[in-house]
C-alpha cells in the first residue's frame, strides 16, 4: 500500500510539472502584455483598455499558480487589498485600486523568476521519469522489432541484445528515482511562488484587522437582534400573561363577597395563566442558555437536543473537558441550528453528529442522508451559523450534492477549561 500511494504520489507530481512547465511558458507573454499595457498607458483610450487587460491576465495567472499549488497541498492565500466603493461601476477607480496594490506589483516581479524555476524543475522532474521509461521500455521494443534506431545507456550506448537486458534494471532504477524527486521538485517550486504571490506580514495584519472589524459587527448584529428577540418575547408572551394574572386577580377581589364561585373561577384562570406564563420564561431562558448545556455541557445538551429531533440522530463525541461558556453557547446553537435545518429540509431518514477536539480546534460534524441541494445563498440558517462562528475566529465548511448527502463542518480554534472527572 505504500509503494503504491508512493508511486501515485510521483505520477501526479509528474503530471503537475507538466502543467507547470507549460503554465511557466505563459509568464514571459504576459510580463510582455504588461510592460505594453505601461507604455501605452499615457494613450487615453487605448491605455486603459490594455491595461485592464494586463492587469487581469496578470491576476489570472497568478491565481492559477495558487490554486495549482493548493494541489500540492500548500495553500496561498490571495494577497489583495479589498476594492474601494463603486469599484465593480467605475472602471477607472477599479484599475487605479489594482495598480496601486503592491500584490499586484508582487505578482508581475513572481513572472520572470517563476518561469524560469518553473521551466528548470518542471523539466528535471518531467525528464528524469521518462529517460527512466524509455529504459523500461528499450528491452521489449529490441526484442519485438530487433533493432531499436536509437541508443540508450546513462554510462554507455546500447548496441546489441545483451546491453538492452541491462537497459531494464537501470531504467527501473532512474523511473523509481524520477518519481521519488519529483514530488520534491514540484514542492520546491511551490514554495518558491510562495515567497512572491502570499501575503506579506502587513497585508495578513490587515486582513486580521479587516476580519475582526466583520466579526466584530456581526457580533453587535446578533447581539442587538438577540436582545430585541428577548424584548418581543417577554412583551407578547410572558409579560402580557402577567397581565392578564393581575387583571383576573384584582376581578376576583371585587366578586369575592358577592359571588365566592365566580371569583374561584377567575383564580384558577389566574393560576393556569400564570403556569402558562413560567412555561414561557423557561423557554426564553432555553433561548438564551439552556441549563441542560450548564449541567451537562456540550456533549450532553447536543445528546438532549437529538433526542427531541423526528429523524434519528446518532451524536459521538470525544471531549475530554468543558468548553469555555461563550465558545460551548455558540456551537450548541450552531449544531441546534443546523439539525433544525436538517429536520425542515432534508428529508432524512438518519442523521449524525461528531464532536471532537483535536490540537487546539474543537471539529465538529453534522450529517444526514437527505436528499443535499442545501445552499446558503437560499436562506438565512447557514449564513448566521457563519456569522455567530466568525465571532469566535471559527469556521464552517458546507458538502451538499444533489441527492445527498449533506455534511456540514465546523471549525473553532478554543482550549479547554477543565479536565473531565
């Protein structure tokens, strides 16, 4: 099992050479695109037109080197400053907002150097497997036509029969070597696009600053519209049965004297009013923290909650402690968020949850074997999952084919506050 994901991992990096080579091969036309598109830039109407163009083929070809390097499992993130208002309707304001991005700048100093690393390390990892194929190879083919029109040998040519017997084993030695240093070779290159096309210190430092000023005001937005929730709540719900009570009450003083039966009457109303209203003070209390997430945390609220779902829910979980409070309140309403989501929708018939923490990052997964098609843009349950986790730096990741099934992951950087006993 070994050699073989061994063996596969160096085809593919052989194939992502190839394809590096051939990608590194448009760097030199679109460095020439872009120096044209400068020159005429003074042109009023000409300028401006190749300089659009150069400015988003640039960008396309950088962008192809990130998501070619995401294959190799190194993961560059796109460097550019957020685009001004009006951006997207004003051409002009779009094209000053990219040329006075210094990751622009970064991307066209990567084109020249990328090339040439490109070209050099694509074709020493492309070369090498081949010259070790046509060794596997030169055997077969002299043995099937009886002369083979070309030589063959690392140290010496091969002209006759017995020299292609040793054509084998030395050309199943360079293959095994090509594929081994391929995949070295691929990586090398990757990390050297890297130092060009990833974010410097202070374009990560304002985009920390940016994402904490979004989550910042997502987390006022929830806050506000938890609060109005608990406004509306108390006002329609609870604070009108109170009421109600004191109103029933007070009539039942004034009868009383004159009519004991109608007054007892009243007082059971009043009784069964105020039950009424305690039920919902529980609930708005649910709402806000429910006390089985306090008695038994996450685990054991996430448990509770699946045993009041009509589709049944199988919950693992691996804690060894308890979450911090605010962190434990928002993943128990994101999983209640996502299962309700799941019951409304999905028409399943099993659903499951997984709960983990594991280096720091608490894991949570929610599935189902419904019928998939979910998508965030249709509705706003998912999008407040993002939001109530981008207070907390956390993440969530959505698979929903047509015909399921549907599996939702999210990801919360968060330490544990106390060991289990």
């Amino acid at each position: 099992m070994k050699s073989q994901a061994w063996s596969r991992a160096g085809v593919t990096a052989v194939v992502d050479s190839l394809l590096t080579v051939l990608l590194a091969m448009l760097n030199i036309p679109v460095l020439v695109l872009w120096v044209i598109g400068l020159l005429f830039s003074p042109v009023p109407v000409l300028g401006m037109a190749l300089l659009t163009v150069a400015t988003v083929v640039v960008r396309w070809r950088a962008g192809r080197e990130r998501v070619h390097a995401g294959r190799v499992g190194v993961l560059i993130r796109q460097p550019y400053s957020p685009p001004p208002a009006n951006a997207e309707i004003d051409s002009r304001r779009r094209l000053t907002w990219i040329i006075t991005d210094p990751a622009t700048w970064r991307d066209v100093s990567w084109l020249l150097p990328g090339a040439l690393v490109g070209l050099v390390l694509g074709l020493i990892a492309v070369a090498i497997p081949l010259y070790g194929l046509c060794g596997v190879l030169l055997l077969p083919l002299w043995l099937f036509l009886g002369d083979v029109p070309f030589g063959y040998g690392l140290f010496w040519p091969i002209t006759n029969t017995a020299e292609a017997w040793l054509a084998l084993p030395q050309g199943l030695v360079v293959l095994a070597a090509g594929l081994a240093v391929a995949p070295l070779l691929r990586t090398t290159d990757v990390l050297f696009a890297r130092l060009f096309l990833a974010p410097t210190a202070a374009a990560e430092l304002r985009f920390r600053v940016q994402h904490l000023t979004t989550t910042r005001a997502d987390a006022i937005d929830a806050q506000a519209a938890e609060l109005r929730r608990i406004e509306r709540d108390l006002h329609d719900g609870a604070q009108a049965r109170l009421v109600s009570v004191g109103m029933t009450i007070g009539l039942a003083e004034r009868l009383v004297r004159r009519d004991p039966t109608a007054a007892l009457q009243l007082l059971a109303e009043a009784r069964e009013s105020s039950t009424a209203a305690l039920v919902e003070l529980r609930h708005l209390v649910r709402g806000i923290h429910p006390p089985v997430l306090a008695e038994r945390g996450l685990e054991g609220a996430v448990r509770a909650l699946a045993m009041s779902l009509p589709v049944r829910t199988a919950v693992t979980s691996e804690l060894p402690g308890r979450l911090d409070t605010p962190v434990e309140s928002a993943i128990y309403f994101a999983v209640a968020e996502a299962l309700a989501n799941m019951s409304r929708h999905s028409r399943a018939r099993t659903a499951w949850v997984t709960i983990r923490h594991d280096q720091g990052v608490l894991l949570v997964g929610i599935g189902d074997d419904g019928v998939g098609g979910a998508d965030p843009e249709r509705g706003t349950g998912l999008t407040g999952i993002t939001r109530r986790l981008g207070a907390f730096d956390g993440t969530m990741a959505l698979s929903s084919p047509r015909g399921g099934p549907t599996v939702v992951t999210m990801e919360v950087p968060c330490v544990l506050s106390s060991p289990r006993i």
